[in-house]
C-alpha cells in the first residue's frame, strides 16, 4: 500500500470525526515527508527500520509507513476505516441534490492542504464542481491572496481543470468586507472569477446600524454572489466561542433578495451560521442559499451534509440552494451584470 495515501486518508478519517489539529498535522506532515522521498530512500528506511529518524515523522506514524510498505493496510487506517460512520442522521435528500461547494480554502491562504488535494478529495466526494476561495489580502493572519498571488492562482486552477474534466474547479475567493462596506480585491480581478464569498472578518462587535450598513454595501457590490457566515458567531471549537455580530438582518435579507445575492448556510460545526431563527428568517423572505463547507482541511469537505440537515429542517426546496444548479448554470447567474 502507498504509504503516503495511507497516511493523508488517516489524516482524512480524523479530520472529519473533528479530531484535534495537532493529531491530524502529525499525519498530514508525515505524508508530506514521506512523497518527498525517492523510492530508493523509501526502501532504505524501511530495510533498516529507521523510519523514526527521519525528521518530521514519529513514532506513530512510521508504524503506518512501515505496516504500508510491508503492503499491509496499516492497523490505525482500518481500525478508523470500521468506525466510520455517517455524521448526521438527516440531510440526505439535500446532500444528494447539492451538485459542489462554493466555499474552501488551501494552504495558498490558512488552509492545511494543497489546492489540488481539496479538488481531488472533493471530485471523490461525488461533486461536480468546487470552488476555491482563499482569503483576500486583509487578512495578514490567514496569508491572504495579493492580486498578484490571485492572478498565480488562477493560472493553477486552469491547469488543473484540464487534467480533471469534466469535474470543475471554479476560482473564487472570500473577500474581507471592509468597514466601509468595500470589498478587499482589485474589481478588475474580482471581475474574473467564477464566484466571490464576501464575509466580515474584523470589527465583529460593531453596533447594529454600523454593521447593516457595511454588509449591505458589500451584498449590493455587483461583484458579491454569497454572503458568507453572516454573523460570525463561533459557538465551539478550538478557537473558543464567540457571539454573534448584531444587524438589521430583516434589512440584509431584503438587500440578498433585492440584489440576487445568496446567503450561506455554512455547515463548519462551530458556525452552524447562520443560527435557525435567521435561517428561517431568510427562507421566509424568499433568499437563495448556498450550502457550503469552509472547508480548511480535506476531511472536513464531508460536513456539508451538517448544513444539508438543516437545510432540510428549515423546509428550503433545494432549487432555492445555487449549488445544486449544473454549473453552466451558477456561472451564469455568479457574472456580475453589465
């Protein structure tokens, strides 16, 4: 067995059973160590069972190289492999329609793996489609993408989607809204992209008025096709918890309808955003969803079917969900108006 598949489909089992990060890095790391290294140095850690004096790999994870080039699957991989089981009981009509994702990051920005592994994971995954929507430049702490490092990017995501068709990797970005109500990217480059998130990052505490009026110019902004995890509320995790942002949501719903902006149903565990009276709220008011996973991690590409249980809860017919259109179709609808 490929030790380095071994060793990213663990670091995918724990990622998407929401295992501590450390746990899942030590595995992800280790694969990253192991492909870097010529079948002969393979064959010679493994005859001279020195796999634990290679730097970046323990204990642990040299016993699932060493099960793996013995051609054994490792005993950690199948033993995770038995426990699998499916993280919702509900959602499973939505999940069914729902034909990509609109929302992940790469280690291009704060993601933990390449662009290429999320597509590869989310093509397996059964999508049609996945959009890549690294941070703007912004956000400093998460490695946010310059218009020059978009520009790189998207020269990527075109190479890629010669060698994976028919399955799509749409360039997108989640764009910081600004205190003005701006979005963080060039318009010109904005205007090049299959799909834009825009979500509020900074200043989350403002007052209701401050924060309604930012989010709607951001939502009335040609460019904006989702508004990301609309209050930012976080309610578990590693990160601790945090409130949610205070708005006139009445008045942001009425702006997502008004300027075809679809708000997102974002399945992340510790956002469930936004919470049940919002999402009942928008839903009652006539919005477009976007059911998307924010995945940072290619494991956590499977939580989609967290906002697929809630889409379904909330009685929203999935025709309303953009990401269960064909995507000749969301294009169409994601270009910014002339």
């Amino acid at each position: 067995m490929n030790p380095v598949e071994a060793l990213r489909d663990i670091g995918f089992l724990l990622e998407r059973v929401r295992s501590e990060t450390h746990r899942v890095k030590a595995y992800r790391n280790a694969a990253d160590t192991v492909a870097r290294l010529s079948e002969d140095e393979r064959h010679d850690h493994q005859a001279r069972r020195s796999w634990s004096s290679v730097p970046g790999i323990g204990p642990k994870t040299a016993l699932v190289i060493t099960q793996a080039m013995a051609g054994e699957v490792p005993e950690l991989l199948q033993r995770l492999r038995e426990e699998k089981r499916p993280l919702t009981e509900g959602g499973t009509t939505m999940r069914a329609a729902v034909r990509g994702d609109l929302h992940c990051h790469s280690s291009w920005s704060d993601g933990g793996s390449p662009l290429e592994e999320m597509m590869i994971i989310a093509q397996r995954l059964g999508h049609e489609y996945c959009a890549i929507t690294d941070h703007s430049p912004r956000l400093k702490v998460a490695r946010g993408l310059s218009a020059e490092r978009l520009h790189q990017q998207m020269e990527v995501v075109r190479d890629l989607n010669q060698v994976m068709a028919p399955f799509r990797a749409l360039q997108g970005i989640e764009v910081d809204i600004l205190e003005d109500g701006d979005l963080d990217q060039d318009p010109r480059m904005l205007n090049e992209l299959d799909v834009v998130v825009a979500s509020v990052h900074s200043k989350l505490r403002s007052d209701s008025e401050t924060m309604t009026h930012r989010m709607v110019a951001a939502i009335a902004n040609p460019y904006t096709n989702i508004l990301g995890h609309c209050t930012g509320r976080l309610i578990e995790g590693e990160r601790g918890t945090r409130p949610e942002s205070v708005f006139d949501a009445e008045v942001v719903f009425e702006a997502c309808r008004t300027f075809d902006v679809a708000v997102e149903i974002n399945s992340r565990p510790e956002r469930r955003d936004p919470p049940g009276r919002l999402l009942t709220l928008a839903a009652d008011m006539g919005c477009l969803f976007s059911i998307d996973t924010d995945a940072h991690a290619p494991g956590q590409l499977e939580f989609q079917i967290y906002g697929c249980e809630r889409a379904e809860a909330a009685g929203i017919d999935p025709e309303r969900i953009i990401n269960t259109w064909p995507v000749d179709r969301l294009l169409q609808w994601c270009k910014p108006a002339a």
